[in-house]
C-alpha cells in the first residue's frame, strides 16, 4: 500500500520522496533501514519533530554512505590432514557463539556460483606437494584464479595459511589465494597470517583477530560510523565458552602402549612396526581412514649431546609459551622444542644470535642454494657446533626454535572389530648423515623406547577425504605400498564386520616377500573368507627388474578398467613423492588403453572422480 498523508505521520512532500523510494528497497536495506533510525538518536529526533510540525523534506542523500557489513560469513578450507578444517571449526564455533550466520564447507563442496553472494569469507588452506594445494581445494583453486572467477568487489576477507618452514614453497597455496582475492576486487579485513607446523597459537591469535575485526565492522557500520582498520587483539582475548570433546589436538589423551611389535622379518632393510594402542575411556571415536597423532619427545642422548655443545644448562628455568609456562632447559628440549630438523627462517633467526661470520655470510641474500645444501640431513647439533661461539643465554635461544609438531599415523584397525584400541604401522626412519647415524623423532621412539604400558599423548586426526563408501555394496580398490597399506587393514576389518559384499581388490608392494610382506597372515585370510577379492602384490627387490603396484596396475589394465566402470572407488596410500605421482599416471594410461579417451580426457575423467570422492588419497 502506498503512503500517504491521510496514513502516515508525513506531509505531501516526504509522501512523494518515501514512495519513491521505498519499491526500490531490497529486503535487506528495508531491515538495515529501520535498524538504523531506531539506532540512530539524530535521525530519531528528525522523525519527531516531522511527527509535530510540518518541516523540509527528508534529506535521503545526508545519510551516511556506509555500506552494511552483513553478519552472513562463509568459511572455506582446503585441507589434506585435517589441521585447516581443525581450525576452520573453531572459527565456525567463535563466530557462531557471536551470533554470525556461518556457511563452513571444504572447498570442493562449496558450489562456485555461490561466491558472488559472499560478502565475508575466511579462507584456511594448507599447501601440500611441492607448493600445491591440497587435493580438497585443487578444483576450487582453478576455478578462483581462472577467467570465470566473480568480481568480488565488497567482499571482506581474511586467508590463514598453513605450511611448513622447512618446504621450499613455504605457505605457498594460501599466498596465491590471498593475492587472487585481491585482485578480484576483495577488501582484506585482515591481514594474511602464515603458520609453520607448529600452528597452535598463531592460528588461535588469527582466529580472535579476524572475529574481533569482523565484529568491529559490523558494530561499525550498523552504527553508521565510517569504514574503520581494525586493530589486532592479542591471543589472550576472551572467547565465548564452548562445548569441545575431552581429547583432542591441544589436549592428546595419554594411550596405554598395549603392542609393539616389528614386522619386518630378520635380514629386512626395514623395521615397520605393529603398534596398538588403548583408548579405553579417552571418548575417542574414529573411522577407517582417520589418523592418529602422536606427540613425540626426542631422544634424550641428543638432548644432552645438544645441552653439551652449548653449554646448557639442563635445569635452568625457561619460559615455553605465550602464556608463561616454563619448564627446565632437559624437559624443554625433549618435550617441547623440535632440535632435529633445520630451516632456513631458523638459520636467519640464529645469525644475530652468533659472533660466527661463516653463518653471517651463509644467510645472505642469493646464498639460498647453500643454505639449502647445509640444513639437508643435519640437526641443531651440527648448527651449535659449526657456527659457534654464541653469544646469547639459553632463554633467549629457545625462543627461535619451533615447536615439536605432532606426527600423524593412518589408522589400521576398525574400532568395530577393536573396540577401544587403535592400531597403527609405523615405519622407521634411520639414516646416516654428516658422519652420523639419525633416528626419526617419533618412529625412533616408538621403536627404540616405547614400551608396553608406557603412554603416549594422542589425538585423532579425522580425515573426511578418505573413508568407506556408506553403500556396502560398492567395489574398493586399495593401493598401498609399504606403511600405505595401513588404513587398508582398517578398511577390511570394517567391511568383515559389515559382512559388505562388495568386491574388494588390494595391490600391495615392499621390498621382499620373505623379509616385509606386512600383515600377509591376514591378507590371505581375508581372500580366503572373501572379505578380499583380489589382492596383487609387488615384491620390488626379488627380481632384477624393480616391480612396483603400478605395473601390477598395468598388467590387469582390463580388469581395472571395468571395476571403474562398475562404480569402484579407488584408494591410495603411502608415498606421495614418486608412488602417489605413479600410480596417477598408471590409472590415465588404462583410461586411455582400455577408454579409448584421449590424454585430456582422461585427466579430466579423473579430475571428475576426485570430484565425486570416487578417488580418495591419503598420501606422506
Ligand atoms: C596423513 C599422514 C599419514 C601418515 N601415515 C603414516 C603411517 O601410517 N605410517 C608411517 O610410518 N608413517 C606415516 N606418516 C608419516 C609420519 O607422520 C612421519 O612423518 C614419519 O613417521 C616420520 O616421522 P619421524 O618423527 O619418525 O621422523 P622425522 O624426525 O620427522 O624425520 C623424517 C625426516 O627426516 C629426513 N630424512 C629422512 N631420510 C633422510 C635422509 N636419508 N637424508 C636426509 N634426511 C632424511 C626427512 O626430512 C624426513 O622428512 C603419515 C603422514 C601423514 C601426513
Ligand atoms: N613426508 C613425510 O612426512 C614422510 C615421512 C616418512 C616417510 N615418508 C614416505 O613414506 C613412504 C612410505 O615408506 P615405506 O617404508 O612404508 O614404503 P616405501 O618406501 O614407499 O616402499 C614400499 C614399496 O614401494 C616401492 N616404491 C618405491 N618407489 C615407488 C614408486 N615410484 N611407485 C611405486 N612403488 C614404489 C618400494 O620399492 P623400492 O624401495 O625397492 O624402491 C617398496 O617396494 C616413503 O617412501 C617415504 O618417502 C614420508
Ligand atoms: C606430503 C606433504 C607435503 C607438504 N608440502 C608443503 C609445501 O610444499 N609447502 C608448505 O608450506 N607446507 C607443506 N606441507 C606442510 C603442510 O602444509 C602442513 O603440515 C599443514 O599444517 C597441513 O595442514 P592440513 O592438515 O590442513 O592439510 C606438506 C605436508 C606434507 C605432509
């Protein structure tokens, strides 16, 4: 119904204005309207005086010309072991419980038409490979730096970026994402943070920061004031309360070590070791193709060698954190600080720290392929010894270290089948390097002083990206060489426990059959009994000719083939470097040998199973 003088507070002239204006009002500036007079005492005491007398005209173009920052945030994450979705949930729950309306997804589910309705977006992404994102977010990736991506003018924006210091394309996913939102038109509400692995507090500060900031603009705006910067809250800030489970990243469960037992055979190259864990009222839960996370400590003959060559003392008191705690050099350094790999941010944060001229010069501009050369294989030790003297307490040189990140573990039980235990396969890593023999930090120790009844701390690291198809009727094929073959253990224990009669096909590969086939007791059980129909196996190293899964793969082109087309879903795990890259290949040259498809064609088939989860990886 129009306005007019006879139903309405208004004059004639006011009438004309507001019927004028009014049918062209969206929905959303009508609320952000009325909000704003009932807000705004100015504006409200305009309205009284019209109210008693009759007066000039509404001066519409007088208002202020901010634009609404809506309460509508969507958050993206691209994330292959679980750490951006962790963080993605819990700037989910911080923004919720500050009554935002939050859209979370993964970036592969996200449709793409929707960005344009966005006006604030979180984005959380990791980089994986060599600089390239993870597989949940390669299609969303594309898509944004390709030329149908949307003008994102309005859209304020925020990127955290997850990586690691010790990769050559540090944080390189997230940087490209932040740049291209840029570019688009985007308005950063915030600036990008980049997080080394031991992500914890500079994900949590990012996570206040980027509330704090966005609630400030939207404070701002409905109060009409101008467009203002937000300034940086520290970590410390108060955050609403918020149900969380028991046990999990920040707070690992300690897990009765109940089995440690080594499956390479005597005379193996390898020492890959059977582990089972109790979970006996930790509350828990997980699923064929979660990993658990283990919190190592390193090895105490390194520590003191460490404390050794610095001249340490090991009982001083250090502090450990943002928020104060402090624990002795000795405990600090098995517990807390990572003493066994070396960066290149490290190097440059120990230079200052050094009277030695060598370290000085190695950190200079256009050195960076000797740096590259001299952190390879060498550890805090060699670093304390070949740039010494130092010149600086030990509190002061802690600080430049990261912290000990967790290491993951892909599940090999069902909980099903094990109820309150978890099983994992650990492969040791033992190498010799500048004169010394090195352990692995967390495989050493579950190899070499873990023992039965000792605990340790764990998390479950869900990964939503490699699970079982709900149909249990659906065909599996599982490739995974050497430690991949863990989750597939856990898989068929699960589909022995659903008495799923889909078909199951498993390629398995390791060095010699009589030295390292792990689990093959239960393996041929499980194609006895028909939980596994098909197993072929690689034996790499009996023959003179290297055999790996993908040329057993090859071989059975045909049958490979037809699975796909039946529906299969295809797994892989283990080695992401060469296999994970090999097995990709194999699978485009049987589309294209069995398909009939052109080389296009058949990355684009592919693309379309990653898409449909219908080719899942959990590759190291
Ligand atoms: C999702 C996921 C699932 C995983 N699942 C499993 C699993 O089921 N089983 C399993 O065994 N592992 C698995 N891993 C790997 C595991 O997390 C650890 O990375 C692995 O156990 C090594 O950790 P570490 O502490 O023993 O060794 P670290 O102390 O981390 O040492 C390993 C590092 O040593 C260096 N290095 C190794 N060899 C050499 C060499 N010859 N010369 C110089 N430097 C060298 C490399 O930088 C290497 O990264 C998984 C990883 C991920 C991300
Ligand atoms: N990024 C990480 O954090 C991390 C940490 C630890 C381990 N890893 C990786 O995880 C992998 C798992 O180690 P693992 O000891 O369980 O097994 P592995 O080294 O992958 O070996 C298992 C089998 O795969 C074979 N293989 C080697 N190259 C291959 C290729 N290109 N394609 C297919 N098969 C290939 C091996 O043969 P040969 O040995 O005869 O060549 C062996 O027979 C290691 O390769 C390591 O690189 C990664
Ligand atoms: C196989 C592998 C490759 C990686 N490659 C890179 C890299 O190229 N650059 C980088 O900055 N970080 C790299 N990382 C580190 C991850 O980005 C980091 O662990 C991050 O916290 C993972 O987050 P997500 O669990 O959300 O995927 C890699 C990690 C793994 C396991």
């Amino acid at each position: 119904m129009d306005l007019q003088v006879t139903n309405s507070p208004f004059n004639q002239d006011q009438i004309d204005l507001l019927n004028r204006l009014l049918p062209t009002l969206t929905e959303q500036q009508k609320i952000w309207l009325s909000g704003y007079i009932a807000a705004a005492p100015a504006a409200v005491s305009a309205e009284a005086q019209a109210v008693q007398a009759p007066a000039a005209p509404l001066e519409l173009e007088s208002q202020p010309q901010v634009p609404e920052v809506s309460k509508d945030v969507t958050i993206l994450f691209g994330s292959q072991t679980g750490n951006g979705q962790g963080i993605a949930e819990e700037l989910s729950g911080k923004l919720e419980a500050k009554d935002f309306n939050v859209i979370m997804s993964a970036m592969d589910q996200f449709k793409t038409n929707a960005l344009k309705k966005v006006e604030n977006l979180f984005i959380i992404v990791s980089t994986h490979g060599e600089g390239d994102p993870p597989d949940n977010a390669i299609s969303f990736h594309e898509f944004l730096h390709g030329r149908k991506a949307p003008k994102l003018e309005n859209v304020h924006y925020s990127v955290l970026a997850l990586g690691d210091t010790s990769y050559e394309h540090f944080c390189q996913t997230g940087r490209e994402f932040d740049k291209r939102l840029e570019e688009l038109g985007g308005d950063r509400l915030y600036d990008r943070v980049e997080c080394d692995v031991d992500f914890d507090e500079d994900a949590a500060e990012w996570v206040e920061n980027v509330v704090e900031a966005l609630s400030k603009e939207v404070e701002q705006s409905a109060a009409g004031a101008p467009h203002a910067q937000p300034q940086p809250v520290g970590a410390g800030a108060p955050a609403p309360a918020e149900s969380k489970p028991a046990h999990s990243r920040t707070n690992p469960f300690q897990a009765e070590l109940l089995e440690n037992i080594n499956l390479s055979g005597r005379g193996s190259n390898k020492e890959t070791r059977h582990l089972e864990l109790s979970l006996e009222d930790s509350g828990l839960e997980f699923a064929p193709g979660d990993s658990v996370g283990i919190y190592p400590e390193n090895e105490p003959e390194l520590v003191d060698k460490l404390m050794d060559e610095m001249s340490w003392d090991p009982d001083e008191l250090v502090v450990i954190n943002k928020k104060g705690d402090t624990k002795t050099v000795r405990d600090a350094l098995t517990g807390t600080y990572e003493i066994t790999v070396l960066t290149k941010p490290l190097l440059e944060k120990a230079a200052p720290l050094s009277d030695n001229e060598r370290l000085h010069e190695l950190v200079k501009e256009g050195n960076e392929e000797a740096v590259r050369e001299y952190i390879y294989g060498r550890d805090l030790i060699d670093l304390g010894r070949d740039f010494s003297p130092w010149n600086v307490p030990v509190s002061e040189f802690l600080p430049i270290l990261r912290k000990i990140p967790p290491r993951l573990y892909s599940i090999a039980s069902s909980s099903e089948a094990n109820p309150e235990e978890v099983h994992l396969t650990i492969g040791t890593v033992r190498y010799d390097a500048h004169g010394r023999a090195r352990t692995g930090v967390c495989s050493g120790q579950c190899a070499e002083r873990a023992e039965i009844g000792e605990k340790l701390p764990v998390f479950i690291q869900k990964n939503p990206n490699f699970k079982l198809p709900e149909d249990t009727d659906t065909p599996i094929i599982m490739i995974g060489p050497g430690t991949g073959a863990a989750p597939f253990r856990a898989f068929l224990e699960e589909r022995e426990e659903q008495e799923a009669e889909g078909k199951t096909w498993f390629f398995f590969g390791e060095q010699h059959f009589s030295t390292d086939f792990l689990y093959q007791v239960e393996w041929q059980r499980w194609l006895k009994d028909g939980v596994l129909t098909k197993m072929d196996v690689a034996f790499s190293r009996d023959t003179e000719q290297k055999v790996y899964v993908q040329h057993r793969m090859l071989e059975k082109s045909r049958d490979f083939y037809d699975w796909l087309m039946e529906g299969a879903i295809v797994y892989v795990c283990g080695d992401e470097e060469y296999m994970a890259s090999d097995v990709h290949e194999a699978m485009k040259t049987i589309l294209q040998q069995e398909g009939g498809m052109s080389e296009e064609d058949a990355d684009a088939y592919l693309e379309d199973l990653q898409q449909q989860k219908r080719y899942q990886r959990d590759v190291y």
